[in-house]
C-alpha cells in the first residue's frame, strides 16, 4: 500500500515536472530572446547566445505575388521548429538587408522559428499603398503550400510598423483567414488616414492614460514624398523633389548604421535643395531642416487625395477582420506612430470579437528595443513574448 502511495506520489511529481517544464519553455525562449534583441551585454547575453538554436540563411529566393516576384529570405533554425512566421520591415529603402531586421530574423530563429522575411516593395519605395496588403496576402498563400512549412496549415505574421496595420488587415482576407496562427503588428496603425493627420499636424485621438509626443519628421517627409504628384508642386518638380527626399530619407537611415556616412548623404541633401526651383526648394528645405511645424500644415490640404481612406490600409477600416489571435506591442513615446493607435486597434477588434494582446512598453520606441526599464516592464515584454512563441 505504501509502496503503490510512493509510486502515486512519484508519478504525480513526474507529471507536474513535465506541466512545469511545458509552460516554462516559451518563457525561457521569450526570455532568452529578449536578452538577444536588447543587446544587454556581458555574460547573460553570451549564455542567451549559446543556447539559442544555429541558423542558417538560406539562399535568397523569391515569391510569386500580384505585384511580381519579390526577394524573400528564409532562416531556418537547427532541428525542428514550432512555426514558420512571415517577417514584413516597415518603411525602409534597404527591405530585407536592414540590419535591424536581420538581427530581428535571426533571433526569431534562434529561439525555434523558421522565419521568412520579405519587404513590401512600396513600402521600400516610401508609399503605403493598397497593393502591399495584397502582396502579404499572396505572400501567405505561397508559404502555407510549400512543403514542410506549415504543417498545420497555418503561419504566423508579424508586421512592423506600417506592415504591422496593414498585416492586420491581410490576415483577415478570407482566402488567408484560417492559415493564419496569430499576427503580430510592431508599431503599427489602426487608421491610415488618422496616422497621416498625426503626422502633419500632432492632433491624434485621445485616450485617458496614452500620451501622444509630438510627430517625427522622418513621418511627414514620406508623406511629402508620397503627395509629391498630387498638385504640391508642378508635375515637372516631382521627379527631383522626391530624389532629394530619397536623399534625406537614406541618410536617415543610415545614422544607424555609419554616421559619417550619415552625415555626407544629409549634406549632400543639403546641396541638392539649392539646386531645386521653386516651390520644390522650399519644400525640400523644410525636409532637410526637419522643420514638421512649417511642413505639416502645408501638407494638410492634400491629405485626402492620397487615397489613404482604403480599406486595404487600415483595419478600423476593413469589412473583415482575423480570426487568429492578434498581438499589439508598441513604444509607450512612439512619435512616427502613436500608441494611441493600438489602443484603438484593440478596441476595436475586441468589438468584433477577436482576440486581442495588446502591449505598450517604455522598453521601445518605434518598433525598436532600445530602452531599459524596471524589471516589470522587462517581464511584462518577456511574457508578451512567449504568448506569442507558443502559438
């Protein structure tokens, strides 16, 4: 009797070990993960690097869309993975060699994710435009049928910044809607137009509890940019008009990555402005200033004709909406999209019965871990992480 009590006992402290180690994985994967993107340094980041999974980039490949082929790139990590998960840059001119998304991709991997990156070629080109969401959409449709990727017959997205809205918006297409695990928007808007007025003006929705910092001029210059042939200057000005934002925005871009570099292309910004008649110069000298004041207003008038009100950009605005669970993260002082926005978002899909996973974290600025906090707030990111990695 005792002995079969012994072995009751034993059996029970196997299964609760086993109960243990099942929940306490994606946190430790999560955790891990975490202390891979931050960069924290020393030896808690050299044991997080070591017992995260090699990953092999796989040779670039490309995938059949309604917009043409487009460059992929897949990183596969050693042994079995729990879920393939598309991996969509916001806008950047470098698409899938930006090396914040390759860092990004591989410690996905590293903590058992087949990631698949790919860029939206309008968003490369500093344009949101409705033929992105179909781009995730055939993007999606093409992985679920390659062999070995989903097993399940579903995947995971995750969408930064404006990828991360208009990820929402695809994964609740019906031809996707039920191949689609969860969806992760980064940073990312409810309302395109609502966004777009933010970021000429400072004026977002308020919600008690959010604040909304004034906008970043990286925001209006692309939207400069994409309003360029929409009557702002004479259509002989655009052309030029929108290389020497070219110029502004790529030398942004590349204070991250060489700042003497940086600082050529800004100058060299500079000199093309005096090279532009008017109103072109103007405009360009306002980019090159980063003078949002002047340059907002003077963009208000034409915001609607940049047919932002699609429903294709923004999910507020969408007949349909994901079946699969949606994650939410965003920079408590995002100023390129507020965080307001994903409180929104949250609300609103909750309305249509979705499940919803919203985080707002001091830890991130615009869809960059580049913070330190308390170890609440590192905990808080931590298991917003590992809900997702156990999906």
């Amino acid at each position: 009797m005792a002995e079969r009590r012994g072995w009751r006992v034993l059996g029970a402290v196997v299964v609760i070990a086993l109960l243990f180690s099942y929940l306490a994985t994606p946190y430790l994967r999560a955790a891990s993960l975490f202390v891979r993107i931050a960069h924290v340094g020393g030896q808690l980041e050299a044991l997080a690097t070591r017992h995260a999974d090699k990953v092999t980039i796989q040779p670039r490949h490309m995938v059949p869309t309604r917009r043409g082929d487009v460059p992929a790139q897949f990183y596969r990590p050693e042994g079995t993975f729990s879920r393939t998960v598309l991996l969509i840059p916001g806008i950047h001119s470098m698409g899938i060699d930006e090396p914040r998304l390759t860092a990004l991709a591989r410690d996905l991997a590293g903590s058992g994710v087949m990631v698949m990156t790919m860029a939206l070629p309008d968003l490369q080109h500093y344009q949101v435009t409705p033929e992105s969401t179909d781009v995730i959409e055939d993007a999606v449709s093409w992985m679920v049928k390659q062999p070995g990727l989903a097993p399940d017959g579903r995947l995971g997205i995750v969408g930064i910044s404006f990828a991360g809205g208009l990820s929402v918006v695809a994964a609740g297409r019906p031809s996707i809607r039920d191949k689609v695990a969860y969806v992760l928007s980064f940073g990312g808007h409810a309302d395109m137009p609502r966004v777009m007025r933010y970021l000429a003006t400072g004026e977002e929705t308020h919600v008690p509890g959010v604040e909304t910092l004034p906008p970043h001029d990286y925001g209006v210059a692309v939207i400069l940019y994409g309003l360029a042939d929409q009557g702002i200057v004479p259509p002989d000005q655009v052309a030029r008009l929108r290389q020497g934002i070219e110029m502004f925005l790529y030398a942004s871009q590349l204070t991250l990555v060489d700042i003497n570099l940086a600082n050529q292309m800004f100058e060299k910004a500079r000199t093309f402005a005096k090279t532009l008649p008017e109103p072109a110069a103007t405009y360009m000298t306002y980019v090159n200033d980063r003078n949002v004041k002047k340059l907002g207003p003077a963009l208000v008038p034409y915001l609607e004709a940049a047919g932002a009100d699609s429903p294709s950009l923004s999910a507020e605005r969408s007949p349909t909406v994901p079946a699969a669970p949606v994650f939410l993260l965003h920079g408590s002082g995002d100023t390129v999209i507020p965080p307001v926005e994903s409180v929104l978002l949250a609300d609103h899909l909750r309305g249509k019965g979705v499940e919803v996973h919203l985080l707002l974290s001091d830890l991130i600025t615009h869809a960059e871990l580049d913070r330190r906090a308390a170890a609440s707030e590192t905990w808080r990111l931590v298991s917003f992480w590992a809900n997702v990695l156990k999906r």
